[in-house]
C-alpha cells in the first residue's frame, strides 16, 4: 500500500517535472516567476492602451497579462506549452476577475500566427527568440509594438529601452539594424 502511494507520489512528481521544467526548456525557454515591481515596470513600458491585444508567447503563470488587462483594460492572449501553467494562470486569471479579457492558450509559441497582435511580449532566451525572429514578422502589423525582457532581440534596433536595460521596445516601423546589446 505506501510503496503504490509512493510510485503514484513519484510518477506525479516526475510528470510535473516534465511540464515545469524539461518540456519548456527543450521547446524554447525555462521559467522564472516575475516580481510584482518588474510586472508593473513591463507593463508601463509597454505603453498599452485600452482595448489593445497582447500577447505573452510563453505566458508562464500568465501575470504579465493579468496585470495588462487589470491596469490598462488591455486584451490579453498567452500561448503556454506547460499544461501545469496553463492550469494555473487560467486559475489565476479567474481570481483576478479579468477572464472576460484574458485566454490562455495552451500551444506552442513557434506556431503564432495571429495577425491581430498591438503588442508582442517576450520573456525568452536568445535561443528562443532567434528560432521566432524574423520568421514572425511576417504576421506582425507595421504598427506591432514589440516588448522583451532580459533578452534583445539580436538583429533588431530597439527604438527605446528602460534605465537598467533591461527592456527592449521594437516597432517593425522603426530600424531593424544590428544593435550593441548583449
Ligand atoms: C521565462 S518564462 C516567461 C513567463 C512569462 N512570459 C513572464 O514573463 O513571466 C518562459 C515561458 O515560456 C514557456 N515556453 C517555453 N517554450 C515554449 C514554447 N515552445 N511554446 C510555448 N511556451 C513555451 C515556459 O513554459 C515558460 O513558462
């Protein structure tokens, strides 16, 4: 009886693993949970406007879109491969009462190809975001606002970033030269 409970304690915790930790980083990038300050800091930087659609391609526990819909009445649309995430962000969003605005799809962020997006938010390794760049551009409008943090977007110009450098702003409008960041 207590090994069974323990070989069904260890098959739950070896298939939360896989979910949490080994599928992400094998499909794109890994996961670290934000803190409430760099949520708030992302979203002002992202200068959304009422109505505006983001989306979170990779939307972990879903709070970048949570706090998007919340402060600015923003149109929130995360694709998350970890159905552990997925489960918990629309749990999360429920609780936060923005489920009216906010879906959580569970998909895989190299399949994109929404055409509808004002923002574009990343929180991704440069492995990730090289695998998405430029082939999605090609379903992004001119106007597309592109946000990443941490990581730059390596054969873009950024036409602004935050004091830490930390965040970049990309408009499709703007240049798309090399740029110096790292
Ligand atoms: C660094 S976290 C960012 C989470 C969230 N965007 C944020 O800023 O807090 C990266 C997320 O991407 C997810 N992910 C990794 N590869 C993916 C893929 N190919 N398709 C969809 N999601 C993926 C991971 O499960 C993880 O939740």
């Amino acid at each position: 009886m207590i090994a069974t409970v323990l070989s069904v304690l260890a098959i739950g915790f070896l298939l939360l693993l896989a979910g949490m930790v080994i599928l992400p980083a094998c499909f794109g990038s890994p996961w670290h949970p934000l803190k409430p300050e760099t949520i708030q800091e992302i979203v002002e930087f992202a200068e959304i406007q009422p109505g505006e659609k983001i989306y979170d391609l990779g939307s972990g526990d879903g709070q970048v879109l949570i706090a998007a819909a919340r402060k600015y009445k923003a149109v929130g649309v995360g694709l998350e491969i970890d159905p552990f995430k997925v489960w918990i962000s629309r749990k999360l969003i429920r609780l936060a009462g923005v489920a009216d605005r906010v879906t959580i799809l569970r998909k895989n962020f190299f399949d994109f190809g929404s055409r509808d997006a004002d923002v574009i938010y990343l929180y991704l390794t440069h492995q990730a975001l090289d695998r998405l760049f430029p082939k999605i551009l090609k379903y992004l409008k001119p106007s597309t606002r592109i946000v990443s943090y941490r990581f730059c977007l390596r054969n873009m110009q950024p036409c602004k970033t935050n004091r830490k450098q930390n965040l970049f702003m990309y408009r499709l409008d703007k240049g798309r030269e090399i740029n110096n960041y790292s």
